[in-house]
C-alpha cells in the first residue's frame, strides 16, 4: 500500500477512495498519535472538526466525529468554516487536535482529510507517519484500545466559532475599508458566509457571486481555479477589486478595477512592502518557492528585500517561516501565510490585508502590484521518462547551461521531476514569451533523448 498522506492530507474520491470507514479509522489513529500528551498532562483530550460545503463532508464528518469521540475525545463540531479557521481555532481553544474535512480546490467528487496538532500547526511528516501506521495496523487486524462508559468523548456543536473567527479577522487589520467596493468569489465553498462578513465588519461595500453552496456546486466555475466570472463582475459592478477563495478558503487570488488578474507573488510583493512600512516584514524577508515568477525576485531585489525560496507546497515554506522567525510566505497560487496572525494560509485574511493596503495608500490594486512585471513564463510536462536521473545526466546539465546562457539575468529554467507521475517539469521564463517557448521546446527534446 503506498502512502495515504499527500502534500495536503488525505484526499481521494469521496466514497471510493476516501470511505466513511477510511475516515473513521484515520480519526481514531490520528486521537492515538496527537492526544495522547494530552491524556498524560491530566485532561480529556479535545478535538476540533470543521468542512466545506461538500454534500460528502457531511457522512465524512459524521465518520470523524464518532471515530475521535470513540477513542475518548471531547469534539467541538464547527461546522462549515475555512481551512484556516478550524487551524485558528484548534489553537484558540486549546484543542489537542483539528480536523478539516475538504478537498481544497478540487472538483466536488473529491473529498479530504486533513490533520492539524496542538496550536493549530500542519502535521511533520513524522506524525503523519505514525498516524498512517497505526492505521494500517489496526486494518490489518490489531484492535483498538477502546474507552466505555464515562471514559467515551462528549460532541457538542460550537456555533461561537463563526464569530471567533471573524474577531480574529478584524482584529489583524491596520486599517479600515470604507470607501471600497469589492467584488467577493466564494467558488460556493467554506468561506461563503464568514469572508462578506469580515469585509462587511471592515467598512467595504461587497458584492457576492458564488456564494449559495448546496453540497454539489462548489468550485464549479467560480473561485481562485476559474476567475472568468470575477473579472466581468468586478468591470460590471465598477469595484476597486476583486478577491477569489478555493473550497477551504486557504487562498486568495484578486483581479484589479480593470479586470486582470493579480496573482499570489504579486499580492506577496504588495503585502511585503505594506509590511516593511509598518515594520511587521521581520529581517525584511519574504518566503516562496522556487515556481516564483522571476519577475518577482527582481522586484524584491530593487526595493531591498530579501527573498528566500525553498521547494514547492506551503508546507515548505511554512517551515522555512517558522524554523527563521519570518512574517511573510507563499505561492505563486495564492497560498499567502502571515505567520503573526495564522498557521496556515487564510485566503479571507489576505484579501482583507490586500484591500487595507488600498484604502490605506490610495493608490489602485494594479498601480500597488505594478512593483513587479511577470516575465512570460513557459511549463511543458513531458512524460514517460527516467525522472530520478533530472540531476545527474551530463547531458541534460549541459542543455540546461546553453540554455541559461541564452537567457541571461532576465531569464530562468527549472527542471522538476514530479512526485507522482513518471515525466519532468520543464519551466522556462524570459522577457519575451518566443523565446521562452522555444528554450522550453529544446529543453523537453533533451529531457526526452537524456532520460527516455
């Protein structure tokens, strides 16, 4: 069997892949691995579960729920909330665990679940490890060590969740948004409810287009992963912005008054600048990964901040964030992690803080994010290669030195074997977007005589 855990949880579709008995026994392994400090500090352990609007969260959560409360757990049902919100308040309530059913920005078929331990804080590959085998150990026969009588969790709902999240929200903000009208894309996900009302509490005036989740819509045309309906809404209704979630809210894309898209390095370049004003850009440094735009380590460079990247998925930039003390991290798709104010990326607390930046300065969203200038950039796939030999064939580093010299400072290639499939990544980014296609073309012909 290979490994459950992916970079973002347990994911797979709903019923098939991910069933209720699947759910159930990764909770009870999960309450084993996270809340047994708890047990030996003298109090009953605690858990926090919340979901998106997926018709399948609501027999997952019901999974989940009877799994932690039958390995001795209290559980606080929260309902549906953001991804960042269960972490917010699996750290506020001193909960010895959060669970967050969600399948992020897939289609609705798909369904997750995803851990968090004490604090609020994503999962080591260690603990996920130990959860995995004692769930594997117990399918494979070995049983449980079950609790009875009062020794059993008690579930209640915790309604007050809503409103904790939201006082959180406000109170991050600099500053107030009277005077802005912004155009919210809910994708009919997780922050449906909780992002108008932020926004609304913060003084701008919001107009809402994918907010009526029923179960089965969610993601479906709509949100960060489709901005088509945002950027007309934005031009149609004459807004200062537009923001864009995902499913679990844990991103935020934007789109300026004139309908382009602003993406998550251009918010990251406008909150690093806001923050550095404010003397919140601890070490003047930002976090992301090395898929960041060129164009965005330029731009850092000539405003005097320091960019450190590390391997692409949050996980690793989030790491990178805590183990150094930095304030400001994320990806290119929008996972933006303000580490004084979340664990996690909080798609509604970027947009909030992108939003204050505007009222505060005056200036426009696409006049802000103009302090960087996407270079073109090109991504070829190619399949059906060695992908454990991208750093070791002779002749694929000499392909991948031409090329470099050809496109001098103002150009970049990123060679990524995947993780799952068997092909590279080919990534190649120059001023002008000819060129970074044909580099891109001769690099995936060496990928493929190199390692085919």
């Amino acid at each position: 069997m290979g490994r459950l855990f992916g970079t973002d949880g347990v994911r797979g579709v709903a019923n098939a892949d991910l069933t209720a008995e699947m759910a159930l026994g990764l909770s009870v392994a999960a309450a084993h691995v996270l809340a047994e400090a708890g047990t030996f500090e003298g109090h009953r352990p605690k858990a926090v579960v919340g979901r998106d609007p997926r018709a399948s969260g609501e027999f997952l959560e019901a999974a989940v729920v009877a799994g932690l409360a039958s390995a001795g757990v209290d559980v606080l049902r929260v309902g549906v909330l953001p991804t960042p919100a269960v972490a917010y308040l699996t750290g506020a309530l001193g909960a010895d665990l959060g669970v967050m059913l969600s399948a992020s920005h897939n289609a609705m078929p798909d369904n997750g679940v995803k851990f968090f331990a004490r604090g609020g804080h994503k999962l080591a590959d260690d603990l996920e490890d130990r959860i995995e085998k004692v769930y594997e150990e117990h399918r494979t026969g070995a049983p449980w060590d079950r609790p009875t009588g009062s020794g059993v969790g008690r579930v209640r709902d915790y309604d007050e969740g809503f409103d904790q999240y939201v006082a959180h929200l406000l109170a991050a903000l600099p500053n107030r948004l009277d005077g802005l009208r912004i155009v919210l894309d809910e994708a009919h996900g997780a922050a449906a409810r909780v992002s108008p009302e932020a926004f609304q509490r913060a003084g701008a005036e919001i107009v809402t287009i994918g907010a009526e989740p029923d179960g089965l819509n969610i993601n479906d045309g709509c949100g960060s992963t489709h901005l088509g309906k945002l950027k007309a809404a934005v031009v149609e209704h004459g807004a200062h912005l537009g923001i864009a979630h995902d499913g679990d809210a844990d991103r935020c894309l934007a789109v300026d008054h004139t309908g382009e898209e602003v993406d998550g390095d251009q918010i990251l370049a406008v909150l690093a600048l806001a923050m550095r004003e404010r003397s919140a850009l601890r070490s003047d440094t930002v976090v992301a990964t090395v898929m960041s735009n060129l164009g965005f380590k330029l731009a850092m460079e000539r405003e005097g901040i320091h960019l450190v990247q590390t391997a692409v998925g949050d996980r690793y930039v989030l790491e990178e964030m805590k183990e150094k003390d930095y304030a400001l991290g994320g990806e290119q798709s929008g996972h933006v992690i303000i580490l004084d104010h979340a664990t996690t990326g909080d798609g509604t607390l970027t947009g909030l803080l992108l939003a204050a930046r505007i009222a505060q300065s005056g200036r426009t969203l696409r006049d802000l994010a103009s302090v960087m200038e996407r270079l073109p950039q090109v991504l070829v796939n190619v399949p059906d290669v060695d992908r454990s030999r991208v750093k070791t064939s002779a002749d694929l580093a000499a392909a991948v030195s031409e090329a470099e010299r050809e496109l001098g400072e103002t150009g970049r290639v990123l060679l990524r074997p995947s993780g799952t499939e068997p092909l590279v990544r080919v990534m190649v980014e120059a001023a002008d977007i000819e060129q970074a296609r044909t580099v891109a073309g001769r690099l995936a012909d060496a990928v493929k005589s190199a390692l085919g």
